[in-house]
C-alpha cells in the first residue's frame, strides 16, 4: 500500500516531481504518483484528497507552478503533512508558486521546499515516516553518512590534484 502520494498540477511538473518519486524508490518507501488540477476538475480533486488516508496515504507531495493552490488546497482536506514544492514558472522564475504556497493561513500548513526541491520533500517525507519506522530511520542516516563520504572523497582528491585539474575533471 502506498504510503505517499506525489501529485502534480500538470505533466509538465513530471521532470521535477520524479526527482521525489527516484528518491522514494531509493529508500524503499511505495508511492502513488499522480496528475490531478484543483482548478480544472475540482469534483475528483476533493474526492482524490479526502479518501487519501483511507487509501493508506500519510503525506502527500504536490507540485505547482504559477498559482500553486494544488499544495494548499490537500492541505485544507487532508489531515495528514503535506510537502509542496514550488514548480519554476517562465514569467516569474517559480518566486510566484513559492509564495502561493508558503503563505497559507493559519491552521493549514504545508511544509514547502525550495523551487524544483522534489527530491528534498521525498527526504522529508521519508523523515516523517521514519518517526515509527527505525527501519527507515537508518536508512536516512546511511544516506547522510554516504553525502559526507562524498565530500570528505572530494575534498580528499582537490588536495591531491589542485583546483586546475580537478576543474578539467568535471
């Protein structure tokens, strides 16, 4: 059973929210993934939210661009986190979906991540399971251990070739 739900506004969203769903499959945790509009067919859009956690779902990941109401809006009918991640827009560089979705009002929050985060909320939602999941809980540790590993064998290789060559190397 499904655990998280990635949605989407639309399918241009798919580059940038299957970043979640990679990060997803790499810790082990089921994903439904999903292109649902609160503005174009608002009937399945609530439908779609209110029966999520009968469906198992205990955060929700939704991506939005320009207006960006699809986070908020799960947020209003979902009782459970929801992460959003602000999509880039072409007129206004992702700014305008960033602050549509971290201005909520009170009482309805939702966790946002920096612009095209997607694979930064699938890291927080696998934080949020990993609260009754020790299973999963060393499995973040292990991907935190191996970030540092990959900075300590960088900054071990830049002392050992200098900048010039560890430039023509990337």
């Amino acid at each position: 059973m499904s655990k998280v739900s990635i949605l989407m506004g639309s399918d241009s969203d798919l580059p940038i929210m299957s970043k979640a769903a990679k990060m997803l499959d790499d810790f082990g945790i089921e994903y439904e993934m999903k292109v649902i509009s609160a503005h174009r067919e608002p009937d399945i859009f609530v439908e779609y939210a209110k029966s999520a956690e009968d469906r198992g779902i205990e955060v929700i990941i939704a991506g939005a661009g320009g207006a960006a109401h699809l986070p908020g809006m799960c947020a209003a009918m979902f009782n459970l986190p929801v992460i959003g991640v602000p999509i880039h827009t072409k007129a206004l560089g992702g700014v305008d979906s960033l602050y549509s979705i971290v201005q909520m009002p009170s009482g309805i929050p939702v966790a946002t991540v920096a612009i095209d985060g997607a694979a930064n909320a699938a890291i927080l939602a696998a934080k949020m399971l990993s609260i009754s999941d020790r299973e999963l809980r060393e499995k973040l540790a292990d991907y935190k251990n191996n970030l540092k590993n990959q900075v300590v064998a960088k900054d071990t290789k830049l002392s050992k070739v200098g900048y010039e060559a560890y430039l023509k190397q990337m």
